[in-house]
C-alpha cells in the first residue's frame, strides 16, 4: 500500500508493481492500470449530492505571480485532471485527453484588499515559448477543494523547456460598490514567464483521504500569500444577520443593511453571500431571486444581483423598498452556479432549493 499522500511517480511506480491499495478499494478492482491510473484516478461511487472527501486528492506547485494593474495574478500547476463543467442544470464531464501535458490555475485578486475575483468576462491562458503560439484556452471558473475558486483547464505543450503565459483578463460587468466602484473596468494582460519540467509536475504530492466519499472536504492549499477565495467572516459582514441556511449544500448568509447606506442607494439592502460548506469558499454565478411577503402577500419580488463590495465581497442583493420588522425573505435559486467542479463539488450544488429567514 501506498502512503496517504505520496508523489505521482511513486503512485504509478506502486501501480506497476501491484501493490497499491486505498481507502476507496484497491486499483485492480477499480479497473485501474500503470497506463490510466494518472489520467483516471479513482473516482467516489455513490457519491452523495453534496459536498464530499475525494477518493484523490492532488497538490500543486507555483509558476509564479505578478500584478496587471489592480489585479494580483499567479499561475499554478498540477498534473492534468478531470473536472465537470455546468451548462445551466446539466454537467459534462471533461476527461484527461492523451496530449494534456499540465493543468495550469490562475488565480485573481484585489492587490488592494487580498481578496478573490470571481470575475463574469472570462480569462484566457495564451502559451508562448520561442517558436510563437503554442496554445490559446480559455479557463473555466473552478471551485476546487484543494485549489479554491480559480480559473483552469489542462493544457497542451511542445514539450519541456520556457515557455511564456500571456493572461488576459476581461472587464468587470459585475455590480461594484465602495471602493470597487469604477475598478476593474478595462482588460488588463498580466505576463509569466515559467519553465516546464516533468519532474518538476511528477514531484507534486497525490493524497488518498481515509475519509474518502464521506460528507466532507478536504483543507485548501495556502501558497505564499495566494488567496483561496474563502468568503468574508460572518461577523465581518455589514447590516443585520437575519439568517444561515443550507440548500442544496450550499450556505447561504443573509443580511439586510439599513436605509441611510449611500453605496446602496435609500432602500434597505438585502443581500446573500453564499458560500460552500466546511471550507467556506465564495460561490459565484448563481441565477437567484427574493420575494419578501409580509402578512402572507408579497410585498416586493426581484432579482437578486452580483455584485463586488469591499465589506460585503461577493454578494447577491436588491434594494428592497419599505421592508419591516417580521417580513419573510424567501431566496429561490433559478440558475446553480456556473462554474465547472473538481471531485468532491461535481455533485453538489445543482439542486438548490428555497431558503427562507425573518426580518
């Protein structure tokens, strides 16, 4: 048996030696062979439809990091791995191909408060090495346990040696407020030099949780200063806490900020941070309305939009004219969050039903 946590190379040197066996089941009953084992590892069966502890779990090394602007940028890497992408309510999964050489991660923040970007206008990896274009991708919005909220998908290369990758960031269509009103309007392009080594991505640890397939998750990475995208401390949070509750395995967080609050506009605020479960990491993209119904009939109903705040982070809200003491606010999710999912998030998070506090 392997350790709980080992590198690639000696996971797959136990694979052709037969020897390997995990908390999920030993490889040979899981079909497993020296060939697929790095590009299929063992996948939970009877996943539950939530968050739960990947029967694998794999770590990741450091490109490098810079800024473009207002936004702070790393790229990461880890070796190429499955992830599930979301079109509205259906999944795909998007399996390893032959010639994926490296899963490469960016991550975006705010160099001025340290916190995640979860950005609506898309980013796109452009590899360059000597020769010119090597590969242009688009990055998914990701959530992954170990990794956080971060933008990635497995990339082809021309084989080891340097290489240059061009980052492009979109502009911000989001609602900003606070200090983030006008930022991150324009494109900004950041550049990072890195050099591929296959012993360099062979050495980044593969974990095999003794929890795995159990409600749960796993602790995300913390690399030198690079943000996660965990959503702000419920008690950070500005305006009065009318509720937590789960749906869907998702949290949400509900407050009301008080009329007077000029970001806002005269109305009383009404806004939602959702996170996930155990690790606390900001959900972004979701399609979600409120209705506030007072003595049984509805008094207001509207969309809840994203939005940017530096106190409240990455939010849903509405200005809600008139609401009172003992109103019901009941938020309904018409669209689960756009974004693709690494194990143990793939099947959570797609049937989110009502929550519902009290003013």
């Amino acid at each position: 048996m392997t350790p709980p946590s080992t590198t690639r190379r000696a996971f797959l040197g136990s694979v052709a030696a037969g020897g390997i066996a995990g908390t999920a089941g030993c490889l040979g009953t899981l079909g497993f062979s020296r060939q697929s084992a790095w590009r299929d590892p063992p996948l939970v069966e009877d996943r539950p439809n939530a968050v739960y502890v990947p029967a694998v779990t794999e770590g990741m090394g450091m490109y490098g990091r810079t800024t473009a602007g207002r936004y702070g940028v790393a790229l990461t890497y880890s070796y190429p791995h499955r992830f599930w992408t979301l079109s509205g309510r259906e999944t795909a999964k998007t399996v390893v191909e032959a010639d994926d050489d490296v899963h490469l991660m960016v991550s975006l923040w705010d160099t001025e408060t340290e916190r995640v970007l979860p950005l609506d206008s898309g980013v796109t990896i452009e590899i360059r090495n000597s020769g010119g274009v090597v590969t242009q991708e688009v990055a998914y919005p990701m959530l992954s346990q170990t990794m956080g909220l971060h933008y990635g998908s497995n990339y082809v290369l021309d084989g080891e040696g340097e290489y240059e990758a061009r980052v492009q960031v979109g502009g911000v269509s989001l609602r900003r407020t606070g200090a983030y009103a006008g930022a991150f309007e324009s494109p900004a392009t950041a550049t990072l030099a890195f050099a591929f080594d296959t012993d360099d991505l062979h050495a980044v640890s593969i974990s095999r949780p003794e929890s795995a397939g159990e409600r749960g998750a796993v602790a995300p990475m913390e690399m030198d200063g690079v943000p996660v995208g965990r959503a702000l401390a419920v008690e950070s949070l500005p305006g009065r806490h009318l509720g937590s509750e789960n749906a869907g395995d998702a949290v949400f967080e509900v407050f009301v900020v008080d009329s007077g609050d000029g970001r806002f506009g005269d109305d009383p605020y009404l806004y939602a941070s959702a996170r996930t479960p155990h690790n606390g990491i900001i959900i972004p993209m979701m399609g979600l309305e409120g209705v506030v119904r007072r003595d049984g009939e509805v008094a207001w109903e509207s969309t809840l939009q994203s939005g940017l705040d530096p106190d409240l982070g990455y939010h849903y809200g509405a200005s809600v004219p008139g609401v009172r003491e003992g109103d019901e606010v009941t938020i309904t999710t018409t669209v689960p969050p756009q974004v693709a999912r690494h194990d143990g998030y793939e099947t959570a998070f797609l049937e989110i039903g009502d929550v519902s506090v009290r003013v």
